[in-house]
C-alpha cells in the first residue's frame, strides 16, 4: 500500500474578513471551500480530514460539498461518539460513501477536552469516552455488515432489530480511524482502530506509542495490521536557514489561534506530552521537529517539520520506516503552504519509499509480531 498524505480544507480565502468568536464559527466560502479542495488534489494529497467541534460547521456536509467538488480525494469525517448515534452516523457516511464511489473514511474523536465536551453535554470521564468509542466502532462495523436486523444492548448504546443498514460502495465496512495519546486510547485503537492518528512527536517517542498500540492489539488477540497516522505542520522553504525564519513568522502570526484554544486544551495528555517536550527541548531529531514553547500541544497541528524539500522529506521518510503510512500535513488553512508540500515535499517521499524498498508490511512484521 502507497504511502498516503492528508491535509484540511480550508472554508475561507486568506484576508477574508475577521468576525468575533470562535474560528469554527466564520462564515463558509463555498467556492474556495472547492478550489482549496480540488487544489490539494492536484498536488499530490490522498485525503483531507473535515474536521469537527462543539461550534464547527456540519462535518457531514462539508464532507458531501468536497466529494462533490473532486474527483479522487477521500475525506477523513470526524464524528464524536457524543454528538451521533453510531446507527444515524453509518448510514451518513454510508451515504456519502456511495454519494463519492467508495471515498468516505471516519475519524472518531473520542474527546480530549472535558470543557468541551461539556458544551455538547457530554460528562463522561476520559476512560469512558474511550470505553464508549469502543462500543461506537464495533456497532458501526456491524451495521455496515449486517444482512439481518439486529439488537444491541451495550454500556452506552440500546436498540432493537436495526437493519439492514444503507451499505457502503462497497458493502463492507469503512475504514475507522481513532486517536489519542493515554492507555485508554492504545488500548481501545489496538482493539478496534484500522487507523490510530498520532500527533507528531520525536521518533524515539513515536515508536514507543506504535509499540504500545501493538501491544494492546495483540491482548486483544489481533494480528492484522494496523496503519499510523501522525501529523505535522510542514514549513518548507529553499534551504533549512529559509524555512527557520518563515517557521519564526508564521509562529508569531498563529498566536491568538493558539492562545484561543490553549486553554481546552490544558489536560488532554496528547497536549500535555507535547508541553512537556517543548520545555525539554523545542527542537528535536537533528532540528528539523520544532515544539515551540506556547504552541506545542496548544491545539491544531501545533508540531512543525522546518526545513528544505529534501530535509522535510527525509524526516518523513523516517516515520515511514517506524509504520506510519498515513501522513497529515495540515497547514491550517494556508493553500500556498500546502501546494509547496504537495509539489516539492510528497514526491520526494514516495520516490525515496520507493529507493529504499520499504515495505509497510515488512515494517508490521518486524514492530508488531515481536
């Protein structure tokens, strides 16, 4: 399987008009909504994740006007197992699976932040929301699936003679994507993830949380493979000493971003990982993964790759070879960034996976099997 890349579409033009509130929250441009989405296409990305909050626009959506406007990109939907019961959320992702021939995929936010969790009225501690996760996914699969009508009585979820579901393009199940940084998120994406999303931290400690994630999933008795997702914020320019300064710029311009969502942010251990990495160093893996001091863990994409094409590109060559396939490289709206990703950072990935043989499957064997 190819290496893949993800970014995030972008709903407003740069320069558009600022409004108070939340960023979730300013008016939708349709026609750049499809003009980011098609512009990421055509340079090299697999998939853009449509993101989901409390005050965001409808994931479902957003996702439809997307698939609408491409040709071959896949949508990453983010679902939050408290705002959708998983028989409704299938038969919306089966729906826009069939709408886009087979392009729909689903990213479970299990839920980072109490506070914001709360706004949706969601009081469910950490190990719950990932225990209830678990449950979503395996409800999914099975309407997805089923062929007869079928009745569940779980933890969080009750309901009698569902089915059969709207299929999929398909007619199997969806890839399901989860994430997290705490034992509770290994231990529920080791059992039932296709996908686990990582935030980009260090190798050394990358590698720690596959093989966590493998251990769960061997507990569970799995032994298929499962893909990793890690994202960064890519700062690309001609040469490393370029793409420092421009890190340094686009740094200072983000800060009342960060400074918004900081705060909902403070407890999440995926967060909390990442503040205390910065404060260890803010520079990691020979310089090029930046975790800047006041940014790292804030929220969004806040881990950055610095540096030229070709140092960019080899840093994600290493992840490759650690089993992450699956590289996001949001650049929080910024089109311009993420067509200098797509045009010098992408191809020189999978010309290099392709220079040095390395075979997903070949990487599985040796992490996971062990």
């Amino acid at each position: 399987m190819p290496i893949e890349f993800v970014n995030m579409v972008g709903s407003r033009p740069p320069g558009a008009p600022t409004y108070s509130g939340s960023t979730f929250t300013q008016p939708i441009d349709v026609a750049w909504l499809r003009h980011y989405a098609r512009t990421i296409e055509e340079f090299g990305f697999d998939h853009t994740l449509i993101p989901y909050a409390s005050a965001s626009a409808d994931q479902y959506a957003l996702s439809a006007t997307v698939l609408a406007a491409t040709q071959r990109l896949r949508t990453v939907v983010a679902v939050r197992p408290n705002s959708a019961f998983p028989t409704v959320a299938a038969q919306g992702l089966s729906t826009l699976d069939q709408l886009s021939g087979g392009r729909a995929l689903v990213h479970i936010i299990s839920g980072g932040s109490d506070e914001e969790q709360a706004r949706q009225g969601d009081y469910l501690d950490k190990e719950q929301r990932y225990r209830r996760s678990s449950e979503f996914i395996e409800v999914l699969r099975k309407v997805w699936t089923s062929t007869e009508p079928f009745s569940h009585h779980g933890e969080f979820y009750r309901f009698d003679e569902f089915g059969p579901a709207y299929a999929t393009h398909t007619g199997g199940a969806l890839p399901v994507s989860l994430g997290g940084s705490s034992e509770f998120a290994y231990a529920s994406g080791g059992a039932h993830a296709d996908i686990f999303a990582l935030w980009g931290e260090p190798l050394a400690e990358t590698a720690e949380q596959i093989d966590r994630v493998y251990a769960h999933a061997r507990a569970a008795g799995r032994t298929d493979r499962i893909r990793f997702w890690v994202t960064f914020r890519p700062v690309v320019a001609p040469t490393d000493a370029l793409a420092r300064e421009k890190a340094h710029g686009i740094l200072e311009r983000a800060k009342p971003f960060y400074e918004k969502v900081q705060g909902l942010n403070r407890t999440n251990v995926g967060s909390v990982r990442l503040r205390e990495l910065s404060e260890r160093s803010e520079e990691h893996d020979g310089g090029v993964l930046w975790t800047p001091r006041g940014v790292a863990g804030s929220g969004g994409a806040s881990s950055l790759l610095v540096g030229s094409p070709e140092t960019v590109a080899e840093a994600i060559v290493r992840y490759v070879e650690l089993g992450a396939d699956i590289v996001s490289l949001p650049t929080l709206g910024d089109l311009n960034d993420a067509v200098d990703a797509g045009r010098l950072v992408i191809p020189l990935v999978r010309d290099e996976v392709a220079r040095r043989g390395i075979d997903p499957e070949v990487v599985f064997a040796r992490r996971a099997v062990a």
